[in-house]
C-alpha cells in the first residue's frame, strides 16, 4: 500500500477544523509552550491566548498559502495533541518544518512520527532540497530532538528576541534531501 | 532632508525613478536571488509597486534611491523591512553595476546603518545573501556584519547551489566600529 504523508502508525494529520479551538487553545496556554507555539507572527507567542485569538490562529492557519499547516490528531482517542507545519513561504528548494506536542504527550515519540510525516511529504511530493528547522537556543529538548533526526546546525540568527530576561538566538538546523535519503533508504 | 553620506544621498523613491528600478530588477548580474526570475519585470508591474505604498506613521519597511552627491546619477536601491521597531531589521542593498567598486554601496550601507541604529534604534540590523556573491559578502563583512549561519545549497545561482548566509550586526559591535558615534541607549541586560 502506498505511504500517506498523513497517515503514521499512531498518528494522523489534518487540517483544522473550528471544533479544535477548544483543545487548541488549551495546551497552547499551557507554560511549558511559552515562546514555543510556533503560531503565525501576528499573535503573542508569551501572552495567555483567548478564544477568539485561537479561532484568528485556525483562520489564519485555514488560509495559509505556500506553507501546511496540520493537526496532529491521534486516532484511537480522537485528540488533538498538537500542530505541524511545513514552510515554503520563501522557496520550496529550501523550506522549513515545526512540530509542535501539547506538553501532555511529549517524549512518547509523537513528535518523531510528525517529523517522518513532514520529511515524506517535503521529499515525495515537493522540490525541497534543503530542510530547516529554526529553534531558540533556550529550547534545549527541540535542538536535541532535531540533531537526533540527523540535522546539523547551520549557526544562528543572532538576537532574534527576548526571551526571560535575556536575548537568544535562533539556532538555525538543516538537512539535505540526500542526507534524510541515506538515513532512511530501505524503510 | 534625505540620509546623507560621504558621497551619497539616500531619498525616496520618485515615480520618474521607476525605468532605473525596474533596470535594475531585470538584471541578472545585479539581482541575486534566483527566486526573483525571470527578468521581465514591467514598467506597469512597477509603477503598481510604488502607487500601492500606502501612508504610515508605522512603517514595517523602508526604500530609497541611492543618488549621487555630485553628479545626481542613480546608483542603486537600498532598503530595510521586516521591522521589529526599536528591536531588529532586515537590509537590502543592489546597486546598477557601472558603480561597482566606486565605495557608493558601502558609503550608501554605512549611511543606512547609521539611521537604523542612531535614528530607529534597533539592537540588531541583518541581511541575508548566499555564497554566489562573495562581493556582497565583502561588502557586507566591511560594515561589521559577520556570517553567523550558513544553510548548504539552499539556492541556485549560475547554475551552482550556493549556501544561503545569515550576516548580522549587533547595536554593541556597530558602535565598538564608530568611536566617533555615542550609544546614548543603555543596554537592555
């Protein structure tokens, strides 16, 4: 049977529908994802979210053109546990991906198998060449997880905010389709 | 009064500017980034761009003409945009290639520096270009800014994959440059 970009072993991915706010809403208020929402630019990525900011992020997100944005849905239970994205707003040789577990569901290799879906996606059905992930260094887990999936840093973008009390930078991290290929021939 | 350097001026764009910008757009040479081909930009196209600038006292974005002092000749274009204000920017700079190696682009960089850091008042000024261009690069490495991130084969130039660069310049690293200029902003942390 052909490999679903959408369709893991436990999870799946879809767009967003309005009934999602409420779950949404819910774990990206959560603190442990504070400066790590990875939500489009115009809502506050610290400040607590309303409902109606939500419903403005699953409109934008609905509307999104030249970049994916996907639920993570977890079939047997029926949950939202989190968000993707992939991101081609600049050039589809070189786009970037997210991926986002509700605090609830991490370290249970959720956000491994979003990844390999993103990755497949990127690589089977798009020119992308070069794949990046941008992540403040403050975010230790996220930098771990992404050298763990065979990404290299590129460096920083120096200053890129304030983060408690302090600025950071955004480590910038990237992999070839050739490298991601290699690493993954015969599955 | 527009931004004065040694031997540029940076003003606004004017609508009798349009056939030099739109010159400038279709160049290959002088246009890096392959995702802006192909070079057919139109005088229509152009003249869109400018009339669709709407009045803000807010703006996320700035553009000018580089004009020589002495001789009033267009030399380039040189702009910043995604303005995080009082925070960080983002600079472009092309310039028409018959002023290459003359000093304007850097004179015309070194004068946009000064109004982002001395006059907006960012903490951060970066520009992303690709190894394609090294003389770009150079330019840039002479205003202070280094290379912090290097993304491999992210872009496609006379036929060869360069590495996308990440230049930037710290406020700190921009006045340790110019002595002559007094940080009157205290540091945030």
């Amino acid at each position: 049977m052909m490999k679903s970009s959408f369709q893991g072993n436990r999870l799946a991915l879809r767009p967003f529908e309005p009934h999602d706010v409420p779950a949404l809403q819910a774990y990206l208020n959560h603190p442990d994802l504070s400066g790590r929402r990875f939500i489009p630019w115009a809502f506050p990525d610290i400040a607590p979210l309303s409902q109606r900011q939500v419903e403005g992020i699953v409109q934008r997100w609905a509307e999104a053109d030249r970049s994916l944005p996907l639920a993570v849905i977890r079939p047997d239970a029926g949950q939202l546990i989190g968000h993707a994205e992939c991101d081609w707003h600049w050039d589809p040789h070189q786009p970037s991906v997210q991926v986002v577990i509700a605090p609830d569901y991490q370290r249970q290799g959720h956000g491994s198998e979003v990844l390999e879906l993103l990755m497949r996606h990127l690589l089977d059905y798009t020119p992308a060449h070069n794949v990046s992930c941008w992540i403040a260094d403050w975010n230790k887990p996220a930098l771990t997880f992404c050298q763990r999936h065979g990404f290299r840093v590129a460096g920083r973008m120096r200053r890129a905010g304030i983060h408690q009390g302090r600025y950071f930078d955004l480590v910038i991290n990237d992999i070839l389709r050739t490298e991601w290929k290699a690493a993954h021939a015969g599955e | 009064m527009p931004l004065e350097g040694k031997s540029v001026v940076l003003r606004e764009q004017r609508r009798e500017d349009l056939p030099f910008l739109q010159s400038l757009q279709n160049d290959m040479e002088v246009q890096a980034w392959s995702k802006a081909l192909p070079p057919d930009y139109t005088d229509v196209m152009y003249a869109k761009r400018y009339d669709a600038r709407e009045f803000s006292y807010d703006p996320e974005e700035a553009r000018f003409v580089i004009v020589h002092k002495e001789t009033g000749e267009l030399i380039g274009h040189i702009s910043y945009s995604d303005l995080e204000r009082r925070f960080s920017a983002h600079l472009g700079i092309m310039t028409a290639r018959k002023f290459w190696g003359t000093g304007a682009a850097f004179d015309a960089q070194e004068t946009m520096l000064r109004f982002l850091f001395c006059e907006v008042g960012v903490r951060v000024v970066r520009l992303f270009t690709h190894s394609g261009i090294p003389r770009a690069v150079r330019l840039a490495e002479r205003a202070g800014f280094q290379v912090s991130a290097q993304i491999r084969q992210a872009n496609i130039k006379y036929g060869q994959l360069n590495d996308t660069l990440v230049m930037d310049i710290l406020r700190e690293e921009y006045f340790a440059r110019h002595p002559e200029l007094t940080d009157a902003l205290p540091p945030l942390f």
